[in-house]
C-alpha cells in the first residue's frame, strides 16, 4: 500500500453525516499533526443516494469501494424510505457493500470505558474493563444456505425451511483471522457453537481444532455451546477475550455482548474480506447503531463510535496501532474530564453537543 492511503467516506443518511463530519477534523489533525496522508473521496449510500440518483447505491461507488483501501460508513435508513420497494430500500446499499466486498469477516469489539461502566445493565464490577471482541461469520451460514423458501405440502401445512452449512474454507478463513486477532491481544480464543447437535457446529470444532495444532499453539483455544456463550456472557463477560463463532450466533452474541457496555453511540466495527497477493484486505467501518432519525439534525448525536470506527481503520486496515491507540486514549481521556453527549450523560457530567464532542476529542488529542 502506498503511504498516500485512499479512503472513501460514505456518511449516509440522518446522524451519519453530523457523526462524519467529527471524523473529517480528526483525519485532519492525524494529517496535520502526525504526517499521515489520505486521500478522502466521499459519495452516497442509503436514502440520500436513491434520492439522487433511485438507487440506494450507484455502481459507480461501488466501483470506488473496490478500490479505496479502506471504506468508512456513517448510517443508512429513515421513515422518508420507509415505504419504498425492498430492492431500493436503503439498507440494499450496505448489504452491496459487504457482498461484493466478500466481507467474511465482522469484528464486533465489547468494551467498557471505566467511566461509563455505570451505563451496563450488569453491575459495575462485572463490566469495568471489559474488553472483548467477537469475530462473526458474515457470509455464510444458515442466513444463505440452500434449499431455503417456504413450500406448502401436500396435506396443505406450509413449511419455512432455512440451511445451516459450512464448508472447510469458510471455517478456517474466519478461524484463522480471530486466532491472528487473539495473538495481538490477550492470546485466548474461545470458538462457539452447537457441536452437541449440529453436524455443521462439530465440523467448525474439529477444523478449527486442527488449525490451532497445525498454526496456533500459542493461542489459548476454548470451545463453547452457543447457549453456554450466552449465559457466561452476561454471567461473566470478563473471562473472554476473542469468541469466534458463525453468521447466526455471532448476530445475537455480539448484540448481547454490546448491551453489556450500556450504549450505542460507543460502539464501532469492521467486516473484512480476504487478504490480497499484498496482504490488502478489503474493509469497511461503522458504527454499529443506526441512522437514528429521531435526533438527526441537532448536532447532539454522539460521534465515538464512528470516531472508534475510525481508529479501528488505523489499527486493522492501516497498520497504524500508534495512531490508532492515540485516539483511543484521547476519547478515554475526554470520557474521564466527565464529558458527555446526551446518549450517554450522567448526573454531575458536563453536557456537550456532537461538534463539542468532536472539539474535546481535538483538544485532547492535543495534549
Ligand atoms: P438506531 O441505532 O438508529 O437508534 C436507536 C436509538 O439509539 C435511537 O433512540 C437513537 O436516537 C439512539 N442512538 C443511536 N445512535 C446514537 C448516537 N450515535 N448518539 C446518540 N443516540 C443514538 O436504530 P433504529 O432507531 O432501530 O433505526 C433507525 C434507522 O436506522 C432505521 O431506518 C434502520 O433501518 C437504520 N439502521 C441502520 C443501520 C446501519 O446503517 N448500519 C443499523 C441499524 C439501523
């Protein structure tokens, strides 16, 4: 990859733009302050391009996703696009995006600032410190299996059928990035799925097995039923470090594992595809909540996650762990000065707006 990184920004529609617009100064600063260089496109995606162009994505940016080194989304959707026909809805956009990208691989990071640990559902002592990631199958699984439909049958019942399967090669690309993952951080990963009654979940135990013996000795492997995962999770959260698991409990599982942290302006991700000849793999970033149109427009979103989506980009895509750590630390530091944007405020907190949240960030990043 070039020093020059390129880099397409997608904002999307209701707080995407505002929650954007808090990242734009900050790659201006990592421009300005840590001479750190990329080349920003931005285009449409969701609601806002079908009203541009009757698309919620045009191949044309698509075509620029495929190249940019990285892609960062802010939001899609609204009640303005509700109404529209399932193939233009807005959310086509982003399910384009993570299918042409082969986007197998989604990291779902769980992690508690210590002054927002109040904000979990689960008492403090439980979430202080939390710091999990989870690596979802993202393309594969029971939501794409065949045969899937629903039949009617001869006595006249219908039938809903949906495919769980997993082939050797989906198992261990996906296995192989979360042992990647638990080696740069506490070196301890716990596979889950339903060995006990899915042939499909005793294939995934048995191949990721033979990749931990074969590549990863290193790494710590625990495997888990689903079911199990669910309840250590809200029982014990703090005993995880990496889970790898499929599309369908990977879905509910990182859900369950983001509610621990109390809010969804905090939470960012990534979905990856596969490493190119250069070791590039293709990479989108987002946050994980949505385009929240219930405040879209008052400047009172809170942009971290998108901004912790960001930092992810330099860690995952860029390489840039410094940098990345930097940003890390800059939010965590602004989180103790006990500023907060109303999503996330708490008695005796200094109240700010998204571009005041944007400013401390600057101010702390700064020094
Ligand atoms: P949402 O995440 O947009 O909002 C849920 C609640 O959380 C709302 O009360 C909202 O105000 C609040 N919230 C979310 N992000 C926030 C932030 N950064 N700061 C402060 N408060 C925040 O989910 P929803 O209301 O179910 O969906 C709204 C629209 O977003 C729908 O059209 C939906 O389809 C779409 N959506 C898009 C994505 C995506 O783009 N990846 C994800 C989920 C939902």
């Amino acid at each position: 990859m070039s020093s020059t990184k390129s880099l397409l920004i997608l904002a999307g529609d209701g707080i995407g733009p505002e929650v954007m617009a808090q990242v734009k100064r900050v790659i201006a600063w990592f421009e300005g302050n840590r001479g750190l260089k990329f080349k920003v496109e931005d285009g449409l995606v969701g609601g806002c391009s079908y009203d541009a162009h009757g698309t919620p994505l045009t191949d044309e940016t698509m075509a620029k996703a495929m190249e940019a080194d990285a892609v960062l989304l802010g939001a899609v959707g609204g009640p303005k696009w509700d109404n529209l026909d399932f193939s233009v809805k807005p959310e086509r956009g982003l399910l384009r995006l993570r299918k042409d990208m082969q986007l197998f691989a989604n990291l779902r990071p769980a992690f508690v600032f210590e002054a927002l640990a109040e904000a979990s559902s689960l008492k403090t002592e439980l979430v202080a410190g939390l710091d999990i990631m989870i690596v979802r199958e993202l393309t594969g699984g029971v939501y794409f299996g065949e045969p899937r439909g629903i039949e009617t049958l001869p006595n006249g019942e219908r039938r809903g059928i949906n495919t769980q399967v997993y082939t050797t090669s989906e198992i261990v690309r996906i296995a192989e990035i979360a042992f990647e993952l638990a080696r740069k951080r506490g070196k301890k990963l716990h596979s889950v799925e339903k060995a006990n009654v899915m042939e499909s979940g005793l294939l995934w135990r048995e191949e990721v097995t033979k990749l931990k013996d074969a590549k990863h000795k290193d790494i710590h492997l625990e495997h888990m039923y689903a079911d199990n995962c669910a309840m250590q999770l809200v029982r014990n959260p703090k005993q995880f470090d990496v889970i790898v698991t499929d599309n369908l409990f990977g879905d509910i599982l990182s859900d369950c594992a983001a509610m621990l942290t109390g809010s969804l302006g905090m939470l960012p991700s990534a979905s990856l595809g596969a490493a190119d000849s250069a070791g590039r793999r293709k990479a989108l970033y987002e946050p994980v909540h949505g385009s929240a149109p219930d405040i879209a427009g008052r400047d009172i979103a809170n942009p971290l996650a998108c901004l912790l989506s960001f930092a992810m980009m330099l860690r995952y895509s860029f390489d840039l762990g410094f940098e990345a750590d930097l940003l890390e630390n800059a939010i965590k530091a602004v989180l103790d000065d006990g500023i907060r944007t109303g999503d996330i405020m708490q008695p005796g907190m200094t109240k700010v707006s998204t571009t005041g949240m944007g400013d401390a960030v600057l101010a702390r990043l700064n020094g």
